[in-house]
C-alpha cells in the first residue's frame, strides 16, 4: 500500500499517466492502419502479430499509469496467461457424459526426396486454401513438417501415404473406449 500512496496524485504519476494515454492512442492508430493494409495473406500474419503486441504493450503500460495515478485500472487489462487460465477453468466446468472413442496412431516414413516433399505440402495447403497464393504456401511451408502438416490437413493420412519423398514404413493405431472422466481403457490395434 505504501507505492500507491506514494504515487497516487503526485506530478510525476499524473506526467505519466498523460504520456502512456498518448503511446496508447498512437498505437491504436498505428494498428488499425497496419491491420487495414492487410489482405488475408499469410505473410502479413508476422507484422500483424508484432502490432498485436506492442498494442497489448500499450493498453497494459496505460492500465498500470493510470493505477499510479489514481488507484484504478480502467481497462481491467488481462495477460494472456490470465486468459488462458480462465478458458481452463471454463472447460473443466464443463462435464461431457457418454463415451467415447479415442484413436491414437503413430505412422513412420523413410524421408526420401525432401524437396519433393515441401512441394506436396505447397501444393496441399494451395488446394486447402484456393484463395491463397503460391507466395503464401512458400511462406507456410518452410520444412518437412510444414509440408506433412499441410497434407495431412488437406487429404487425411491417406494423402501422406502418397506424398512425393516419403516412403511408408510402418503405422500402429490404438483405440479406446472411454467415458471421458477415467483413464481410457485400451484396446490396442497394431499394424
């Protein structure tokens, strides 16, 4: 109590305070100016996240000058972590009741043409998403793991059976039962 005592009210709090209002609204303006340009591509997602940013830097700079200033947070400004601990608590207040099946699998491939492979995965996230352009692809998918992803998300497993540079070699699947409150009861399938 003895900081909000000391700061509240005070020239030095009150300077502050006018100077973060003034950071704050730049950034707004800057975000929406950045935010506006944008296309939907997936090569503008790195600035925008950057303007994201240093927007929640701002508007968390403010709450806390404000605090210093008078004792309240106007904008109730929350970490994402706070966020992300309130969904958690939202989806265990959740009760799901019947069962279900979980399948969990593991399929290994022998890397054979990684070259090969970055362009299926190119040309899987082209066929997933019609609207983007080859730049974009080349932007989603930098590595293997891209390219696998992007491919699984176009065409299922069956389209990584498939996919130029990869070789099967082997795949095991399990399948469980389970009411969705207990550990699953395993009924293993192995191919």
């Amino acid at each position: 109590m003895d900081d909000i005592e000391d700061t509240q009210w005070t020239p030095a709090a009150r300077e502050a305070y006018s100077r973060r209002a003034d950071e704050l609204a730049d950034a707004i303006r800057s975000h929406v100016a950045a935010n506006l340009d944008r296309s939907g591509r997936v090569n503008e997602m790195e600035s925008y996240l950057a303007s994201v940013k240093a927007l929640r830097h701002a508007v968390a700079a403010f709450d806390d000058a404000e605090f210093d200033w008078c004792g309240s947070f106007p904008l109730g400004f929350e970490s994402d972590e706070d966020e992300d601990q309130d969904e958690r608590e939202d989806d265990d207040d959740e009760v799901e009741t019947g069962q279900f099946l979980t399948l969990s699998g593991q399929w290994d491939f022998r890397l054979t043409d990684p070259t090969a492979t970055i362009q299926a995965g190119r040309s899987a996230y082209l066929r997933a998403w019609p609207d983007d352009s080859a730049e974009d692809a080349d932007a989603r998918v930098q590595d293997v793991r891209d390219a696998a992803s992007e491919v699984l998300h176009a065409e299922g497993v069956n389209g990584l059976l498939e996919t130029s540079g990869l070789e099967p070699l082997s795949h095991s699947t399990e399948f469980h039962v389970h009411d969705g409150t207990q550990t699953p009861e395993q009924d293993d399938e192995t191919n």
